[in-house]
C-alpha cells in the first residue's frame, strides 16, 4: 500500500476522556505503517469542522476519532 497523509481529528473528550490516548495509539500505528500523520485535537464545538475543511487540500484522507458529533463535524 502507497503511504497516504493522513489527518486526524479527535475530540479529546470521547470515549470517557480518552480520545487523546486513542489519537497517539492511531498516529502510532499508521506511522509505523508508513503513513505521514498529523494528528489534531478538538477544542471546541465546530472545531472539527474547521480543521476538516481549512486542511483538505493537504491530506489525502481525513478520519475522525471520537463520537457522533466528531464524525458528523469531519463528514
């Protein structure tokens, strides 16, 4: 598989408070995968939404990491 950039939004918030664990494990393996990954993390109500649209000109995949509202936010 080609190496991708790869953005990833996470709402720190998610999963009882452990979205910003989750973030580190995903950046970790996608890494170790070859990827090059950034990863951010929410910081407010439509937070997501701004960093989805201001950086998709820079990444060929964005994913989100965290509940409904992330999802919808990034999507």
């Amino acid at each position: 598989m080609a190496a991708k950039r790869i953005l990833l939004i996470a709402n720190p918030a998610s999963g009882q408070h452990r979205g910003e664990r989750r973030l580190a494990q995903a950046s970790e393996r996608l890494a170790s995968l070859g990827h090059a990954v950034t990863a951010a993390l929410t910081e407010s109500a439509g937070h997501a939404t701004r960093l989805a649209k201001s950086n998709a000109p820079d990444f060929e995949i964005i994913a989100a990491l965290g509940g409904d509202g992330t999802v919808n936010e990034v999507a």
